[in-house]
C-alpha cells in the first residue's frame, strides 16, 4: 500500500479553531476555567452529530482562545499536524472577530498566530497563508464591521478573504458589500457554498461575490449547467470529502461527487475542513480516496498542482513550492 501520508500536498480549506487538537482544548479550558462540559466523547473526541451540533461545538472550542498565546500554540500545533501528514503549503481561515475582538486584540491574535507560522516553517518546512472570514449566520452587519477591523490591520500572511458559517441563513447579496472592499484591497475571494444550501447557493455566491474559489462546492453536481459554468470559469472548488460524510452531506464516500466533478473539468482540490471534529487528516483523506474510487498518484498529482495554481500567494512562494513538488516527482509516477 502507498504511504500517502508522506505525498507531498497542498491545502486550500481549513478553520484554524476547527483543527484545534482536542488535548490542547483540554488543557486550554482547564487552565482558564472554561466550562467545556458536553463537548467530549468517551474517547475524549470532539462531539457532533449534525451541521447545528457542529456549529455550536466549534464556537465552544473557540472560547478557549481569548489571549494571543493561546492562539500561538494552536497555530504551531495545527501546523504541526499538517506538515506531519505530508502539507507542504496550506490556507488557513481566520475567524477571531467573530468571537469580537476589537482591532487592537485582532492585531495582537495576529501577531501571535504569525508568530506561531515563522517556528512552523521554521521547524517542519509548513509554509502557510491565511484567509480571514466572517461568519455567515453572524448576520451582515458583524461582516461590515469585522471587515473594518480586518484592513486596518497588517496584513502579514493574510492573502485571501472569504464567509464560512452556515449558508442556510442570510443571501450572498447581504454580504456583497464587504467583498467587494476587500477585493479593492487586494484581498482573493472565496465563499462557502453548495455544502448545505444546494446548487443555488453556488451560484449566488458566483454572482454576488464575485469568488474566484467555492469552499465546499460539491452539491454542484446537482445542477450540469452550473458543472458547466464551473469548468469553464475555472472556479476551483475546495473539496473536503470527510467532513461532507461525517456531517451527512453524503451517506458514504463513494457516493461523494468529489470523482464526477472532476472528470467533467471542473477544478477540484482536496483538504480537511475542520480534522479532529470528522475524524480525519490529509493522509487519510488521500488513502480513503485511494480504497473508494482506485484514485492514485496521477489524481493526487493533478489535485496538487490545481491547488498550487489557485493559491493565494505570490508567484515566488509558488516556485518555492513547486521546487518541493518537483523534488518529490518519483512519488507521482
């Protein structure tokens, strides 16, 4: 059997307090007398049985990072993790002014979450940028009001900009305003959709965002006009199968789109979303992929360099990261 953990990869779509190692939350919560009471299995894993129990899971979590060094050890570890299941370049979303830190404590959480990505890559060879979002459920006026607080501060390793939460609540339309700022900015867009809220929700995040990339994007399939207009636009879509099984998108991996979409030329890549809480890390993604659809070195290859070229980084950091690709050329053959 391949070791996939050791195939070099790249990762487009990941929450920073969603990949927070249960252990470290523990310990975090304990430290700082933070009622953790309901969030753990028997096993001590994160528990969540559907997208609600899910959401309210992932917003306890997030308490137990009120003060920048705790944001520093979450960084390092969730780096960690990554670099040790073969990630090479990874996007991270950012979410603390959702927790409403003014822009004073944003700028010291960045400070701090910088801190924690120069000792990654300084340690495991990581490289990382980060992708700010607002909060979809948290209504437009919290995203008009984060969006201030995100271009007043430094930018540092934040590249992109996008909307995470659940999209059964609001309209794209309602939050238009604060794309189109950050992308005057300079900020690239990417939008969450077509996870719940079906073809139609891609489509308004298409049209009123203006995204260049669709978090999620599988329910897609649903609609062949709207594959059509993927793969001709070339919108890449942040594929995370795991978490769509674990949360019931899909009954099972092999009814997952994730093969369709890609034969039909649409851009697709592959990551993790939110690991511990699906039970999943890059290279269990790649070997689950691998066991459902015969997928293989060429497919992962492909899924690679769609990601390296939709990246939100600069085109010196591309060529440092498809240096390490080209180094590990043997692996895709």
């Amino acid at each position: 059997m391949t070791n996939w953990r050791d195939f070099p990869k790249l990762e487009l779509h990941c929450h920073l307090e969603g990949a927070a190692p249960p252990d470290l939350v523990r310990r975090l919560g304990a430290e700082q007398g933070i009622d953790l009471s309901g969030l753990f299995d028997a096993k001590g894993q994160y528990r969540s049985s559907d997208f609600t129990s899910f959401l309210q899971a992932y917003e306890l979590v997030s308490k137990v990072f009120a003060k920048p060094e705790t944001y520093q050890a979450l960084t390092e570890a969730v780096l960690a993790e990554q670099a040790a299941n073969g990630v090479v370049y990874t996007e991270i979303f950012l979410s603390p002014t959702s927790l409403g830190y003014d822009a004073a404590e944003w700028e010291e959480m960045l400070a701090a979450i910088e801190a924690g990505a120069d000792t990654a890559e300084a340690t495991h060879g990581i490289i990382c940028r980060f992708i700010p979002v607002i909060i979809r459920h948290h209504g437009p006026d919290k995203a008009t009001e984060a969006t201030k607080v995100m271009l007043g501060a430094r930018r540092g390793r934040m590249t992109g900009f996008g909307m995470a939460g659940d999209e059964r609540q609001y309209h794209c339309q309602d939050f238009a305003g604060a794309f189109a700022a950050m992308a005057e900015a300079g900020f690239r867009l990417t939008a969450h959709a077509g996870e719940w809220g079906g073809p139609e929700s891609v489509r308004a995040a298409l049209d009123a965002l203006d995204v260049e990339r669709i978090g999620h994007g599988v329910r897609a399939a649903e609609d062949a006009d709207l594959v059509t207009r993927l793969a001709e636009e070339r919108i890449v879509l942040e594929t995370c199968p795991g978490s769509n099984v674990a949360l019931g998108v899909y009954a099972e991996l092999a009814k997952h789109p994730i093969g369709r979409l890609a034969e039909a030329g649409c851009a697709v890549t592959v990551s993790t979303d939110d690991p511990p809480f699906f039970h999943t890390t890059m290279a269990r993604e790649y070997e689950n992929l691998a066991s459902t659809f015969g997928m293989g070195a060429p497919d992962f290859h492909r899924f690679a360099a769609t990601a390296l070229d939709a990246a939100f980084c600069d085109a010196e950091t591309k060529a440092r990261i498809a240096a390490r690709l080209s180094h590990k050329g043997n692996e895709y053959v």
